[in-house]
C-alpha cells in the first residue's frame, strides 16, 4: 500500500530547508508508519534534492513524524529557480512512498 493509504502530510520551509510532517489517520497505524518511514528511506526519496542531512523527530501522542530536511530548497524559496520543488509537491512524494502492510500488527 501507498502512505497515503494510511497518512496524510503538511510541509513549510525555513530558509534552505524542508519541513515534512507524516500524520497518522488512525493513531493504531503510527507504529507502522514509525517502523518504515526512514530517515534512510526520505534520504533516497529526495536524493536528488537534498543536499544535506535528514532528521526525523517522533511525535507518537500525535501519530506524527517530522522531519527536517536540511540544503533541500536550492538556497530557499526566495533565492531558488526551480518551479515548486517546495511545499506540496514534496508531501506528495512522501505518501507515494510503498508501505509493507504485512508487518501491520
């Protein structure tokens, strides 16, 4: 299944950097999403845009992952060229990402 099956997303910038919060639809689902929802796997997703690193922050009692994606905007929103590699078209890559539902306890 997709992570958007499961979650939906919300995104901001911060100067050069990407903020990507993953949100549980159902809370039950969160350890799931926890489990695959890597800072390895984020990294390899937006290999080609960031440039430096990842952090994720777990915010369980919320069913949320945040993360911070660090030299990811081309120098930020007001300095890059590149047409909306910001904001919506990030959180969508992130719910197209493949959840192994067999681990779903």
């Amino acid at each position: 299944m997709l992570l958007r099956d499961i979650a939906h997303s919300r995104t901001g910038d911060k100067g050069n950097r990407s903020i990507i919060s993953v949100i549980a639809y159902d809370i039950n689902d969160f350890s799931l999403i926890e489990s695959q929802v890597t800072i390895e796997r984020v990294k390899l997703l937006y290999k080609d845009i960031v440039k430096g690193r990842v952090e994720r922050f777990s915010l369980p009692q919320l069913g949320a992952l945040n993360f911070i994606l660090h030299d990811a905007l081309g120098g930020g929103v007001t300095k890059s060229l590149a047409l909306d590699a910001h904001g919506k078209s990030l959180s969508s890559a992130i719910l197209s990402m493949e959840i192994d539902q067999s681990m779903k306890s």
